[in-house]
C-alpha cells in the first residue's frame, strides 16, 4: 500500500487531498482496507457494527420498514449480510443489495443465498427503502484547516519515507462550503463534499419511498463545535481506536463523523422532504425494541441474558444510543414515521 501511495502522490506533483487519501486506503482494488479478505467485522475483526452484535437491532429495524409497507428494500453496503439476514427473517420483500467489495459481496452471497439479490450499480429508478447503515462515515471526507492566514485544505505528502499531513489553499466547491461554516481560528476539521454529491443521487433516482441513514456523527452545530477543534477523523484497528490516519494504511479502518445537517440539506435540495432525525435509541425504542426483548424467555438466562447485552449496547447513551443517529428522507411516504413517533429532532438539523 505504501508503494501505491507513494506513486499516487509523485504523479500528483508531491500532494493528494485527504480525500483521495482515503479512497485509496479503504477502496482501492486489492490493496484497499474494504478490498482485502481480513476480519473486519466482529469480536475478531476491527470493529462492531450495530447489526454485528445480534439480531435485536434488525429485528427492530423490521418494524421500522413493516410500517412503510414497501415491497422493495435495497441495502447499501451490506458488510458481512448480518442485518439482511435478520431483517429478512421478517419481512416479505424483494431485498437488494449494492455491495463495492469484492469480499463481503462473497460473504453476504454464502450468507443469504437465494434471499437477496445482487447489483452492479444504483438502479435508474428507486421505489421502496434504502438502507444505509454505516456506509456514509466510509466515504472519503475532505479534511480542512481554518488558520489564520485563511482556509486551507489538509492533503497528504512524503517526509522522506512517511506520510505525512500537508497543506495548501483550499478552492473550488471545498472553499465555498468551509466560508459558511463558522469556527474559531485556529481549527481542523473535515467536510464530506462525497456523502452530499452520493444523498443528491440518491434523492435523484426515488421516484417514491424513505432512505434511512444510520450512523455515527452530529448535526452540523454540534459537529462544528468550539471543542471539537481537532476534527472527527478516527481509525479502528483490531477494536483499538487512534486518531493516527497514517498508522497502517490499508490495513485499519479510517472514517470521518457524519454532519447529517449536510446531509438533510443535500437531500432537501433535491427535492426529498426530511421525515425525521433522532438519536438511535430513541429511534428503537419507538420502533419497540423492548417488545422486541419482552418476546425472549425472560426466564431463560442462556437465551435472554445476550439479547439484554445487546439492547444494552444499543440504547446506552455511552455505547451506541446517542452518538449514533438515524435520518430519514423522503418522497411520498406518509408521516410520521414509526421511528420518530416521540423525540424527533429534525429541528435541530
């Protein structure tokens, strides 16, 4: 990977954005962090996704998608199939999935079988729920800096043989999206002109149904804040988490925190209406994860006690519950949306 990153910056003159960074180290084929047959997912691997833990946080989900009554779903990223197998267990509908890696498209396929479906790219048209869980905090973000001398873009350059950060004048559509967010100076952070331009196609492509963005991040008060002045980059490397993005390139896991106000802005603009915004516990709990937890045999600690453990993981404001959040964007689907009954905070996008 090194080598490839070596070459990536000498045919670029000496300088890469962060972005470009960060697609080559997750993406790029055979080499890339998503491209490689390592144990990402799970005890054994980098991290733990909400649907990694069991099959409480799908099961609850299915309620979510039961309400809206479609008959198609498409998963976006599917990682290793463990939330379209929970949720395939209780629904009945055609379940696609759009998968860019190589290995856990062979995963989920060994996984699922005949359930799902497969695709090669977004379809021309999109009727039903799109799911996305976890994929927008993947997506190469750039990483700016507000310093004194004016806005620069952070990218990546050799120090004789190590990457190492570098910075030149921010431009274009980078420099006029970081002008209108306020900061105090000195300050980094990132911005991810990707996941907007990824929601505006999306939202071009629905004729008619909800897309649901669950993931880590805040709303752009919150992630632009005065304390949060070093940005939200973060690597996970074998359940370790560093903010080191050069450590092990390749072989970690590097994502950025997701501004979901950019987000709803994005999808807004494209003429998707916001359905609802509210932490993932309080999105649970409204779709009846504990209905979902007073069906296991109480009195079976075996069965039960997991499924406590779980739930635990996902509703506590320390683990899961508050950090991670779920959007829902729109057209012509009826409101409000099961998931954000009670305690939705669209208002503070």
């Amino acid at each position: 990977m090194l080598s490839r990153l070596r070459e990536e910056i000498d045919r670029c003159g000496g300088w890469i954005s962060f972005a470009r960074y960060m697609e080559i180290v997750l993406h790029e084929p055979g080499l890339g962090y998503y491209a490689g047959t390592a144990q990402k997912l799970g005890p054994q691997g980098d991290f733990v996704t909400a649907p990694e833990l069991g099959s409480l946080f799908g099961r609850t989900l299915a309620r979510q998608i039961a309400d809206l009554g479609s008959s198609e779903a498409l998963e976006l990223g599917a990682g290793s199939g463990a939330l379209a197998d929970a949720l395939l267990a209780h629904l009945d509908c055609r379940y696609s999935i759009l998968e860019t890696s190589a290995n856990f498209k062979a995963r989920q396929q060994a996984r699922l079988g005949s359930r799902a479906r497969w695709l090669e790219r977004l379809p021309g048209r999109i009727n039903g729920v799109v799911l996305a869980n976890e994929v927008v905090d993947a997506m190469p973000a750039h990483a700016v800096a507000w310093r004194p001398e004016g806005i620069l873009e952070r990218g990546v350059s050799l120090a004789g043989d190590r990457l190492a950060w570098s910075e030149r004048p921010a431009s274009g559509e980078l420099l006029e999206a970081a002008k209108t967010i306020e900061v105090p100076v000195p300050y980094e952070s990132e911005i991810g002109l990707v996941a907007r331009a990824w929601m505006r196609e999306l939202a071009s492509r629905l004729d008619q149904g909800v897309i649901l963005i669950l993931d880590y991040g805040f709303p752009r008060h919150e992630y632009y804040h005065p304390q949060r002045s070093m940005g939200t980059l973060m690597c996970h490397y074998r359940h370790t988490a560093h903010s080191d993005p050069f450590a092990h390139p390749g072989e970690e896991d590097v994502t950025a925190h997701v501004d979901f106000t950019a987000l709803a802005e994005a999808a807004a603009d494209a003429g998707l209406e916001v359905l609802g915004y509210a932490t993932q516990a309080q999105f649970l709990v409204n779709c009846g994860i504990t209905d979902v937890l007073a069906e296991a045999n109480i009195d079976n600690a075996l069965h039960y006690a997991p499924l406590a453990a779980e739930a635990q993981k996902l509703l506590s404001p320390s683990e899961m519950g508050e950090l991670f959040k779920v959007l829902a964007v729109g057209r012509g689907a009826a409101r409000p949306l099961l998931g954000f009954s009670q305690g939705d905070r669209t208002a503070t996008l």
